[in-house]
C-alpha cells in the first residue's frame, strides 16, 4: 500500500514523527503538502473529503482509511510496520509513551507562544521567557527522567523490548531540544545517558542515516515546534 501523508510542507513539526517511522520501516508513501501544496490539506479540513475528519494535520490516508493525530497515526501503522512488539500490553504501553512524547512537545510548543498560537512569538516574549525558564528547570528535567526510567526497566537500549516507533520519537524530541535548548540539554544530558546513547544509535540506523542526509529531512527552522530563540534558552 501506499501511503498519503498530510502536513505542512516547510516545517518538521508533528509529521516528523510519522515520516520518520515511514522512513526507518522502508513503506512507499507520498508527503502530499510538498508534492502538490499545502492547499492539497485544505479540502479534508473543510470535511469535503470522504473518511474521519481531521482536525488538523498530521494525517494519513491509506486506502480510503483516513488517520488523524500523531499517536494515533502511529497505532495504526506500528503493527503494519513491525515497528512494535506483538502483544496488546507492549502496543498499549507503546501508545501510552507515545502520548507522554506528545504532551512533551505540546509543552515545548507553548515555551514560545505560552499566551495565545494565534500571536506572533515577538508579541509575548516576556511570557515565552518566563513560561520557558520554568520549562527547563521543572517540566524538562521530569520528562527526560521519565523516559531514561522506561528505557532502564525496558533492555537500557529501546524503550520497549525491541526497536519501535517510541525509539524514532524519542530521537526526534531529543534533536529537537538540542536545537531549541543547546544550552539547557548541554546541562541536562549529563544525567540521562541512556537517552543520549538511543538518539546516537537510531541516527545511524541505515535507513535513518540516508532520510537524515536527503533533502526529505527538513532542516529545523522558527517556524515548526523546536524554535531556537537564544532568550529562550540557560544562559551561556
């Protein structure tokens, strides 16, 4: 089958997580936004396309399947993929860490715009900088602890028994807090090794390494969820 991937076209955002799965599994899939526009989105938003409605993108049309929401993009394609353990206990405990992955970027999202998404970061800096001091020294620390534990009760290697789509998020949360946060996760890497030591090993996973080095990985910019604003970060 091939799949149809539905996100903004000039950003990773929410759909890195899902591309990256796509890319380590091999799938044939198509990023429609950047083969056709962004408009290609609109129609499915408006409802005037066949399936569930999304509220939003990421979405995944397979077949005449329509998928919304990362995690549950992610659920859907796992098993398809063999990018989780069989077993209902592992996918549910897969999803369970996949949800906690999404609160943590939802966090990181509201460090630059903490008042409104519809402002411009330029208007609420006082609050980003605030909302974001307390971002590094409580919230960050709390959920980086948390997934070093899983990753510790789990082999020390993979967040479950074996490599999974939770091990291609975790690489991408880490990426992209060394790109919001260089400072505070030069601090905060020391204590969580065994995160550190995942993001090196899936970086170099062959298929990985090859999506990592094509044009097909976007680079970070100040318009997707990882922004690196310097006021935002520890001080030097």
């Amino acid at each position: 089958m091939r799949y149809q991937l539905y996100y903004w076209s000039g950003i990773q955002g929410r759909g890195e997580f899902v591309r990256l799965a796509l890319e380590d599994a091999g799938a044939d899939y198509i990023d429609i936004a950047r083969e056709q526009g962004d408009d290609a989105i609109l129609p499915f938003l408006a409802g005037e396309r066949p399936g569930a409605l999304p509220f939003a993108p990421p979405f995944l049309k397979a077949g005449r399947t329509v998928i919304a929401q990362t995690a549950a993009i992610l659920l859907y394609l796992a098993p398809r993929l063999k990018l989780v353990p069989t077993g209902a206990a592992a996918t549910l405990y897969a999803h369970q860490l996949q949800l906690t992955v999404t609160d943590l970027v939802a966090e990181v999202h509201d460090t630059h715009h903490p008042i409104a998404s519809s402002l411009y970061y330029e208007d609420q800096r006082a609050a980003a900088r605030q909302r974001a001091e307390d971002f590094r020294q409580q919230r960050l620390p709390k959920y980086l602890d948390y997934f070093e534990q899983a990753l510790m009760r789990s082999d020390g290697r993979h967040a479950l028994s074996r490599h999974s789509y939770v091990d291609l998020s975790l690489f991408q949360v880490m990426s992209g807090l060394d790109y919001a946060f260089p400072h505070a996760m030069r601090r905060l890497r020391r204590k969580r090794p065994h995160l550190c030591a995942l993001a090196a090993r899936v970086a170099e996973r062959p298929r990985i390494a090859a999506y990592l080095a094509s044009p097909r990985r976007l680079p970070f910019n100040e318009d997707g969820i990882f922004r690196h604003y310097p006021k935002l970060d520890d001080p030097r």
